[in-house]
C-alpha cells in the first residue's frame, strides 16, 4: 500500500482514537525543566511525570507524533535510515491497558490498516535477565496472533530493554516489530535486529514496569504503563518501496535542491553520504531553530553546541560538493515548505530561522578555509614524523579560533588515520576557562530532575514571567527556560537592555509574590477556558485539548505541565544575578532563590 507522511500520521490517530485514546499535541523538542537530556528524544519523554503516576489531564489513553532528535548515532547518518530527527507516532496507557491490547492493537494496524502481510512479521520479545523474568505473555500473545514461534526472537537487555530517556525514569521490556523485506539472509545467525538490512525494525511496544533510579536500581513502578513508538520516515519508506528514508518525500525535494547545487562530484560514495549528511543536519537544524519554545541558537554549551555542530558539519559536506557559500537558506526554506501544514511553528519562525543559519554559516565560512589550512599544517607534519595523534592543544586552538567543533576536528583526524588527544582538548579547554573565568560552561551531571530545588525554581520562573509583563508590558513572553538545581534562566521578547530600576522593580514584586505565600494551585480545563480565564498559554495546544493551568494565588496563572512548589513561600526570596542579550529581541535573566532548605 503507497502512504504518504500525512496520511500515515492521520491513520494512526484515528486508529488509536478509535480504541480510545486521546489525541494529543507532541510537545516541544526542547524539554522542559529536565536537565538530563538536550532535547525530546522520544514520545515517552514528556509524559515521564504521567508514568510515574501522576494524573494526565485528557485520561489514560493518550496518542501523539512527536518531534524528536537524536544525537548519539550522527555518525551513522548517511546510511540508508539513520537522522538526527525524526517523527515518533506513539500510544500510551498510563495505567490502563498492558501487553495484550497494546500488541494485538499494533498487529491490528500494521496488518489491517497499513496492509502488511503476517507472514512479513518477525517479532523480538524480552528474554529474561537481572532477575527479571522473560516475557512469556508477549510469546503467548504473539502465537495466539498467529505468529510462528520461528518468527518469534527472545533476546537480552541489550535488544530488547527500553529507557529510561535520560539517566533515571520510566523502563521495562519490549517487544518490537521487524518487517522482513524479502532479501535472502546473511547469514545463519541472521535475525530481526541484524544490521543486514534484511529486517527493519518498525515499531516498539514497551512496557513499562520499572523506575531505574539515581542508584541505579529498578523499584517496580505503582502502574503499569504502555509506552510504544512508530517512525513516521521509516514506515513510509517501506511502505512506498523505497530504498531509503531519503527518497521519501518527506526528503525527496531536499535532496533534489542538494544536487541541483552541487559543482563537484566525488567518487559516488562519500558524494552521497555527503547529500544525505547535508539535507538530514538541515531538516534538523530548521525544527531546533524552529521550535515555538524557541531559545536555542548556535552556540558552545548543551543543546545549542548540538546545534552548531549540525550547521557546521553540513558546511562542511556542502564544500566537499563544491556548493556555494549561502546555500543554508535555500534548503531551509524547502523544509519550512515541505513541513508547514503539519508544523505550523516553522511557517511562523521562518525569518528566525533562515536569519540564524545564514549568520552562523557566514560565522563559520570566515574561519573554514583558514581552520582547513591550519589543519592540514599540523596533520602533515604529524603523518611525515609518522605521529598518530593531534594534541590536545591543537584540537583546541582549532575550536577556540577557529570554530571546528572537537567533534569535526576528529572526524577529520579519522579521515587521515590519526586520533585527538581528547583528554588534552579538555585540559586545554579547561584551562581556557579558568582564565576567562567562563564558569558557567560546566555540564551538570546527570541527575534526573524534580527535585525540591529545580520545582521551586519553576515556579520562580512563574512569577518571573508575570512580574516582567507587569513592568515591561505584555511583548515581554517567554522565548525559553532553563533550570538546574542552583538557578533558573529565563529568555524573554525585550529589545532593550533593562535598567537597574526596572529589575530592582521586577525582583520586589517577585519577593512580594513570595511574602504573601499564595498557594500553587493546578485545575485542568479545555485550551480554550484557560485561554478565556486569562492564563499566559505558550505552546501550541489542539481545539479542546485538555490542558493543566498551574495559578500561584490571584498572581498568575500558566499552562503548563507542572511540577510547582505547594506555595510561593517556600521560594524564600529571588533575586536576580544577570540580565543580558540573548539574541536579537530576546534578553535573558539569570536568577537564584533562597530557600531555606
Ligand atoms: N520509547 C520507545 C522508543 O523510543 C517507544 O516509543 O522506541
């Protein structure tokens, strides 16, 4: 059966609504408030507080698509189906229903609604480990469905376990589906899960039993959920016979502008893992410059370091295909088009997000050429003095004056068979910022967030908000939030520095806010009531979407997900430590509380 994206996400939906689920919004890429992960890695991510067990407004069946980026495979981008983004079809039950709706349900929909064959079917299931037992009901399910016991693969935690997202939260064991494309096996030891390409994985059904905690143990969680994930790309390329995610037309037009652009062909290979580098770091690069919570732009910390080093690295590959300098707006401008009916956010960035990626090619177009000939200097002279490894030193001259990420240096170290002293770059770099006394660089560890401190934080943050619309006007809205245990940062619409009055004002209404120690209250409503009550709304939310609207006493009140202290009291006091640019139009605010405990 031939699908397109629209009509694959419109399917799954409906499929999903029609065994009750609710359709819900995808949430922003950029998590909130959780400091273990750069970016929304999967559906189940920001509904981690619904498996834990709090109460999700629209109910315990819940479907979406969800926006995702992924990092940790770049490398492997260039193949026929790795990216850094991608879309996540997803269903949920928070409590309700277990493994024989969920798997009969995804048996039901690939076979009936997406006209896959059973016999094309190959299931993994958990094999039992760590005193955890194998998953005999997924097997039972499965045979009762017809599957034969040979299509039916128990493997161990590396295979078939999943999560938590970040360093702690939800997990348990999976169950996935693999459709056979028909190709003869490898070999004898030829599996669903085997890298042939004979098998491509196209659905996970997880359930998920356990919390992993900051020990790193599993605790058995108060309810079991279900947590299943579909990729949007990957299903419409094997639905469409295609060879690759690329020829989808989800990339198709991309691709087509790459080549219409490019003056040089390379041997066919790396000409093509360079096309297809190019058009996945762009589509990704849009949708993180893209996002309505907005806030990243290239930079050298967390998620905007992330960012640059896509932008740069398809600098890079669009040179290795001689295309010319200002191409960034071209092929932004063909995702934004490709995208916007379902991602109306891009259509509405669009100047944000063209203006961000052209400035940062421009940035990096400067120092390209110069870095490329610094290079070269120092990996000839190591390769004539049959040295194997780039110092430190060197790595880090290139990033601090040049612009090449690490990453980027040592892909091109790879290139000519020389490793970097990566252990020196950090020294290096380290040692840099001791100097310019950047503290503020470092990466907090990985400690999963809802702690007393980050809450309390949140909302601070809250009151922040309302407290700078109070004294700067309404245009003063949030742009971005970032919070970790010790301070809460805060972007916001302003174009002008503020005074020392006008922050003086903004800290005493948020103390004052505090003083009075109004309660945080949480209702649930329709998008709409919270509009018409007055809520500050910032993210996108479908017509009668069931919302959370958090109020601290008659002061002010947010749609938002939560977590909140139980009253504004237990924040002490605020007080502001910074306030900077951030970009054109968006200041910053960088502030602490003073919390007793
Ligand atoms: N969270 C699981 C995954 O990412 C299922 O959605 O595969």
């Amino acid at each position: 059966m031939k699908l397109t994206a629209d009509q694959l996400r419109d399917k799954y939906l409906s499929f999903f609504a029609s065994k009750g689920h609710a359709v819900i919004s995808g949430a922003s890429l950029i998590p909130e408030n959780d400091p273990t992960v750069l970016f929304t890695t999967a559906g189940m991510h920001p509904l981690v507080p619904y498996l834990l067990g709090e109460r999700h407004p629209s109910g315990t069946r819940l479907t979406d698509v969800q926006k995702c980026v992924r990092t940790g495979d770049i490398d492997a981008v260039g193949d026929s189906c790795h990216l850094t983004f991608f879309e996540m079809l997803g269903n949920w039950s928070l409590g309700d229903y277990f493994k024989k709706e969920a798997i009969t349900w995804s048996f039901e929909f690939l076979t009936q609604h997406l006209g896959f064959s059973p016999d094309q079917l190959s299931v993994t299931v958990f094999a039992g480990e760590d005193g955890i037992p194998r998953d005999e009901e997924s097997i039972a399910i499965w045979k009762s469905l017809g599957i034969p016991e040979a299509r039916i693969h128990a493997l161990p935690k590396e295979d078939n376990w999943w999560g938590p997202a970040g360093a702690t939260g939800p997990c348990g064991p999976d169950t996935e589906m693999f459709i056979d494309n028909g190709q003869p096996a490898c070999g004898p030891a030829c599996r669903p899960g085997c890298r042939c390409g004979k098998y491509i994985e196209i659905w996970n059904d997880v359930f998920m039993q356990y919390n992993k905690t900051a020990e790193g143990t599993y605790e058995p969680l108060k309810q079991h959920n279900v947590d299943t994930g579909m990729g949007v790309e990957r299903t419409i390329c094997m639905m469409n016979g295609c060879a690759t995610v690329f020829e989808t037309e989800l990339f198709a037009p991309l691709m087509a502008q790459i080549k219409a652009l490019s003056t040089v062909r390379p041997e066919e290979e790396s000409a093509v893992r360079a096309e297809r580098i190019i058009a996945d770091h762009m589509r990704t690069s849009v949708f993180i410059l893209g996002d309505p919570k907005g806030g990243v732009k290239p930079g050298n910390v967390g998620a905007n370091y992330v960012l640059r080093r896509l932008i740069r690295r398809s600098v890079r590959y669009a040179k290795l295909l001689g295309i010319a300098p200002g191409y960034t707006r071209s092929l932004a401008e063909i995702v934004i088009d490709n995208y916007k009916h379902v991602y109306p956010e891009l259509e509405k960035n669009r100047e944000t997000v063209i203006g961000e990626l052209t400035a940062e090619e421009e940035r990096f177009e400067k120092t390209l050429t110069a870095g490329q000939r610094e290079f070269d200097k120092v990996a000839g002279a190591l390769k004539q003095h049959g040295q194997t490894t780039l110092s430190g030193r060197t790595a880090f001259k290139l990033y601090d004056t040049y612009g090449f990420p690490l990453e980027f240096t040592e892909e091109l170290a790879a290139e000519l068979g020389l490793a970097v002293d990566r252990a020196g770059y950090e020294e290096a770099f380290k040692k840099h910022q001791e100097l310019s006394k950047q503290g503020d660089a470092t990466f907090k560890g990985g400690l999963a967030d809802n702690t007393v401190a980050t809450t309390r934080l949140h909302t601070a943050t809250h009151l922040l908000h309302k407290a700078l619309q109070m004294v700067l006007g309404p245009h003063a809205q949030q742009k971005g939030s970032n919070i970790t245990p010790e301070r809460l940062r805060f972007d916001f619409s302003h174009s002008e520095k503020m005074t020392p009055e006008q922050l003086k004002q903004v800290e005493e209404i948020v103390n004052d806010a505090i003083r009075r120690n109004l309660p945080v209250t949480m209702e649930t409503m329709t998008i709409e009531e919270a509009k018409a009550r007055g809520a500050t709304a910032l993210f996108a939310a479908k017509y009668g979407e069931q919302v959370k609207v958090y109020a601290a006493g008659d002061f002010s009140m947010e749609v938002c997900g939560g977590p909140h202290a139980a009253t504004t009291g237990e924040l002490g006091g605020f007080k502001i430590q910074k306030e900077e640019s951030s970009s054109a139009g968006v200041r910053r605010i960088k502030a602490v509380i003073t919390a007793k405990e």
